[in-house]
C-alpha cells in the first residue's frame, strides 16, 4: 500500500495458544506443538492522534511512554511496528482487549504485541508478510521473556496447530474429531522468564541429571505430532499426561497445578497437564467430547480453578 495514504483507524486480532506438548525442550532444540485457541482472542484498535501516544490496556490508561516496565512488550511492538510502516513520529492512541487473563501461559505478551502491530499495520495501510509479522512480534517478545523461542509470536497468529522447532513453524495436519481442550486458569501468574532461565541454570550445572528429562519431553512432543495426524486421542492423552510428570520432577509444576492435573484425570480427562512456561498459569486437559468437557470444567472449578474455558479442537489437513 502506498505509505503516504491517509492514517485510519486500525485494527488487529490475534489470539491464545497452549502448548501441547514441549514446551522449555523446545529451548533445547527439540519440537514442541501448540494448539491455537481461536475463541480466546486479542483486539487492539490503534486510532491516530496529536500530541503524546496513549495505552489503554490491562489496569493501565495514561501515556505510552509511563506505562512502566509490564508494559514494555506492548511499547516495543508499537514502535516497531511505527518504524516499519515508517510513520515512527505518528503517534496513537491504543486499546487492547482481551477474552482471556495475562501472565498464565497462554501467549498473552506475544498475543498483545501481535495485535497492536497489526493494528498499527493496518492504520498506516502497511502490509507485512507472515514472516516480516512474526519477526516484528518476537522483537517485542524478547522484552518480555529475554531469548524467547518463538513459539508464542507463531502459535498466537497460526490458523493451524503448530510444530515449532529451531524458530521454524510448520502447520499440522489434526485428524482428532469430537475432542475439546478445557483450559483451567491456576490464579497464579506464571514466571516464563523465571522457570526458562532457572531451569537453564540447573542444566548447565548437571547436565547428566537434568538432560533426560528435556530430552523426554522432546520425544513426547514427536508422540503428540504422531497422535494428532492419526487421529488418536488416546495417545496425547497419555503423552500430555506423562509430560506432566515430567515437568513435575524438573520443578517446574507447583502444587495447585498438580492438584488440577489430578482433577482433570479424576473427571475422565484422557490427559492433563500443566502449559507453558509453569510455576503458576493454566493447566490443560484433553476430553473426548462435550459431556466430557463439561464434567472436566465442574472438576477443576471445584478444584479451585477460578475460571475455566472449552475450546472444540478444529480438525485441520496440511498438503505437504
């Protein structure tokens, strides 16, 4: 699009993700897969403005630039995408709305910046391909999680499940029909930043006593990619529900998210587990149908889960 044409009011849209299988081995190389979770969105509307750019987002309103250091993922996705559109002196007023809570594993920092730049993208008329899209989000990643895997900044805007492996995505072909995804918020932020890097340090010191079990959460993840392109749910189930252990034994569970992962078994889950980075944020469990997801949600509400979701796993078929 021309770069001179009027600025407009823009809008952008992405949404959450969970990490089937792989996440912190997918650190080390490995694959990891992750499901897209299209019903829980983000919106950002980015409107131009004189004088100062503001952000209205979360339990902040006031200028861009006093935003503080939460916001700072959200200011680095606005003013890359400003450069690349090359309006980088325009300013905006931004408002970014969301179906789903931050800091729980669910790809809320990559999901913001996403939005807002596609936002700004689009109010400038500036169009960005997939791969320009994904490197102007993990700028604002980095912000937010240091040398983040880029898992995030693909699952949040990947129409398809996900196969993510040495900062290269590739789409999956999902073949499980009937199965729902229950989500269950912990209440308790995860700490990405603080479980990657602890979990680096404890490698790098015993490499011999941690290395196996990042390297079963790799295989676990190759399990999973088998399972969904033949469609076997029992097999991710079972996959899902050993990685849980395994995360567990890497310390990097938390008693809430045990007690919900056992809930969720409980209840007729055919797997559960925590997602994401752990140390708080959501555990995810696998049902077999709706009645199942349903019985699955009361168990872990009851379990003290203080909001849960169910989002109906989308068949998918990749041409290779």
């Amino acid at each position: 699009m021309d770069r001179h044409s009027p600025i407009r009011e823009g809008h952008g849209r992405t949404w959450a993700k969970a990490i089937l299988l792989g996440e912190h081995s997918v650190v080390y190389g490995h694959p990891a897969v992750a499901m897209p979770l299209h019903d829980l969105q983000m919106r950002a509307t980015a409107t131009p403005v004189t004088g100062r750019s503001v952000l209205h987002s979360l339990d902040y309103s006031g200028p861009m630039s006093s935003s503080g250091p939460g916001f700072a993922c959200i200011v680095r996705a606005f003013e890359a995408a400003r450069e690349f559109s090359g309006h980088l002196e325009q300013p905006f007023e931004i408002v970014t709305t969301s179906d789903f809570p931050h800091e729980r594993g669910l790809g809320s920092s990559a999901a913001a910046a996403g939005a807002v730049i596609r936002a700004v993208l689009d109010a400038c008329r500036r169009e960005a391909s997939a791969d320009e899209f994904f490197a102007l989000t993990q700028m604002a990643e980095q912000i937010a999680h240091g040398k983040p895997s880029g898992l995030d900044a693909a699952a949040t805007s990947s129409p398809n499940p996900i196969r993510f492996q040495g900062g290269q995505m590739r789409p999956l072909t999902q073949r499980i029909e009937g199965a729902r995804l229950v989500i269950a918020d912990s209440g308790i932020h995860g700490r990405t930043r603080e479980a990657v890097g602890g979990l680096r340090e404890r490698y790098e010191k015993d490499p011999d006593g941690i290395g196996p079990g990042i390297n079963r959460l790799g295989e676990l993840a190759q399990v999973g990619i088998a399972a969904l392109d033949d469609g076997d749910a029992q097999a991710l189930g079972s996959a899902m529900n050993e990685a849980h252990e395994v995360l567990a034994r890497l310390e990097l569970s938390l008693p809430v998210l045990d007690r919900l992962t056992t809930a969720a078994r409980d209840a007729g889950a055919l797997g559960s587990k925590l997602t994401g980075g752990g140390l708080g944020g959501c555990v995810i469990a696998l049902a077999d149908g709706e009645a199942a997801a349903d019985r699955i949600r009361g168990a872990l509400e009851g379990a003290g889960a203080p909001a849960a979701w169910i989002y109906q796993i989308r068949t998918s078929e990749v041409n290779e």
